[in-house]
C-alpha cells in the first residue's frame, strides 16, 4: 500500500512500522528510540534478535544522539560520504535500546542519500532504524513493488522509485585499539570500496572482512528461491544450458554486455559495474518469479570494483 511522506511521518511517530527509499535497498523502518516498534520490524521480517538494526539519520549532527564518540577518523570517512551508501558502526550512546543493537556494545549509523527519505527524518525528527525491507534471508527489494511482493500489499510503503544504488551499505566499523588509537575495519563489501576509503584516511584497514564481527551475515542471504548457479564464462554458461535443457530443466540465465541468441529466458545488464548493481536485485526478483528450476548466471569480471556484485552473487548461489 503506498502512502504519502505525510502518512509516513505520523506513522512512525505513532510507534508504526513503514517501508521507506534509500539510495541502496527499501527499508522497513520504525522509530529506533520506541521498543514496542522495533519489535514489529523484526516480527515482520521474521529476522532473528542477535541481528542488530542500522539507525537512519538525518545529518552527522544527530551521531552523537547515538555514538558515545565521533573519532575524527569516522568524522573523515562520515564527511567524504554522507549522505550515501556507507553504514558507520561506532561505540553506542548509554540508553540506546539494546533492541537496535542486538546487545551489541556498539551501533550501526547511517544518512541516506534519498529526497524522499531524507524528508521523512527531518519532518519526524526520529532516527529510524531500519533493515532491508525484506524477509529474512530473501532478496533485497529495489522497488516499492518488491516490498508488497515479499512482505504483503498491505505494508505501507513510501514509493520512491528505482533505488539508484542498488547494493546495501559499504559498513565500516571504527574503533579504538589497545593503543586508544582509531582503527577502522569493513564490515560487509559495497559499492563503496575499501580502497576508496583507504585512500581517503590514508591508512589500511585493520583486517579483511570481520564476518563474525557482523550478526546476520551468514552466507545464505539474499537468495532467490530458485536455484542459482554462477558460470564462468560464456563457453561453460552456453555448455550448462545445453546439459540443464537435456536434462528437462528449466533454465533462466542472467547475461551481461551482449544477450545470447537463443530462445530462453533471460536478462542482459549492463557490463558497468555501477549500471550491473543497480538492476541486479530486480533482476534476481523478475527471473525467481518466472519459476525456472535453475538461474544460470553469466559471472562478472573478476576485478575490484565488482567485489561487492561478487559477494552478492556468492550469497545468492545455493
Ligand atoms: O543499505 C543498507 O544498509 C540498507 C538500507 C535500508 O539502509 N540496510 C540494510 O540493513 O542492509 P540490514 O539490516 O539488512 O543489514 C544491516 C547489517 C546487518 O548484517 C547487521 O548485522 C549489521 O548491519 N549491523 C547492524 N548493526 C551493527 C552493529 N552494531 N555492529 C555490527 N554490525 C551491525
Ligand atoms: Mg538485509
């Protein structure tokens, strides 16, 4: 059901829960500071409790309303990419809900880059936390569309178009070491590159990716209910079609730079990566839906600036 920013705002001011754009993913939100709230977004996700929630803002002035620290190294990173697709985990503020946090001694902060969204948070003057507005484990919606299509027409929706991004966040954790120096850590791959915040602080990461540092980040996310399989190249994705349809399968494939001269199912995105990310998700969501019994997909190149498409993808394969 799509409502107005209007609606939205007296919504989550009145503890409801309401699917909001961002730049990357929809996300279902609710007003971080309310725990009756917080509780529906994870009933209605049916998201496990140890997977903390990331707490929308509306500005870098509102970070200490949540951080208990805004170390210049994450003032650095917040002020080269704000408002955008990167998620700052800091040391959480006393009398932060530990609902948000999943008990965690730390919280998740971020300032989306989306007209309408940005409007909701200055009208409501809330932080909103918010997860994908998926349920647990399935594809992230892109659209207002996917939203209703996985969580119910009767989600009330803020429609905001195609997410322009497409990915969910880069999240980078910055943190003190034993040394009380700033540290910073990536926590989950996106379209915002370790190396481009490397370059910015002039300093590396501390260590590669820290899953076990990240609740929720097991490998089976994001996965259509189709199987999916990843092909290396042309020949072997041309060969897997040619073995699948002997064996009466029904394939749908996922290309990328030219289409394939066959008849069969299938969708071409565009060989950028930043074009590739923003289709990818309802690419997934249009061949899942056409009810195949394997997508076949035509792997990316195997480069930097297709890490976050690539960790995807692997969480995709099943
Ligand atoms: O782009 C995005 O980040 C989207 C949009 C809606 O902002 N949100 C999103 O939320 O992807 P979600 O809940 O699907 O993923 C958030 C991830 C989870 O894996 C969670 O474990 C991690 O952020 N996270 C949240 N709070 C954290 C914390 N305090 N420490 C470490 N990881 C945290
Ligand atoms: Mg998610």
């Amino acid at each position: 059901m799509h409502i107005s920013v209007t609606e939205a705002v007296e919504r989550l001011s009145h503890g409801e829960v309401v699917a909001i754009p961002t730049e990357t993913v929809y996300g279902l939100a609710a007003d971080a500071r309310n725990e009756a709230a917080l509780q529906k977004i994870y009933a209605i996700k049916a998201r496990p409790s140890h997977n903390p929630l990331i707490v929308h803002i509306a500005d870098q002035s509102a970070v200490l309303d949540w951080a208990d620290r805004f170390p210049a190294l994450a003032q650095t990173i917040a002020h080269a990419f704000w408002p955008g697709p990167l998620t700052l985990v800091l040391k959480a503020a006393a009398g932060v809900s530990p609902i948000v946090t999943a008990n965690q001694v730390t919280i998740a902060l971020r300032v989306p880059d989306h007209p309408v969204t940005s409007q909701i948070l200055k009208q409501s003057g809330l932080g909103l936390a918010a997860p994908s507005a998926n349920r647990y484990t399935q594809i992230s919606p892109t659209q207002s569309e996917h939203v209703m299509k996985g969580l119910g027409v009767h989600i009330p929706v803020v429609d905001g178009g195609l997410c322009k991004v497409g990915l969910e966040s880069t999240i980078v954790e910055v943190f003190e070491d034993a040394q009380g120096e700033a540290q910073w850590r990536l926590l989950r791959e996106g379209m915002i590159s370790a190396s481009q915040i490397e370059s910015l602080v002039k300093k590396p990461a501390v260590e590669g990716l820290a899953l076990t540092k990240v609740p929720g980040q097991h490998r089976l996310h994001y996965a259509p209910k189709t199987a999916l399989q990843v092909c290396a190249t042309r020949e072997t994705l041309l060969e897997q079609i040619v073995d699948l349809e002997e064996a009466s399968q029904r394939v749908a494939v996922l290309t990328m730079g030219q289409a394939l001269s066959l008849t069969l199912d299938q969708l071409v995105l565009e060989a950028s990566p930043s074009k590739y990310a923003n289709q990818f998700y309802a690419a997934l969501h249009h061949l899942d839906a056409l009810g195949a019994d394997v997508i076949l997909v035509e792997a990316p190149p195997d480069t930097v600036e297709w890490r976050a498409i690539w960790d995807r993808l692997a969480r995709a394969v099943h």
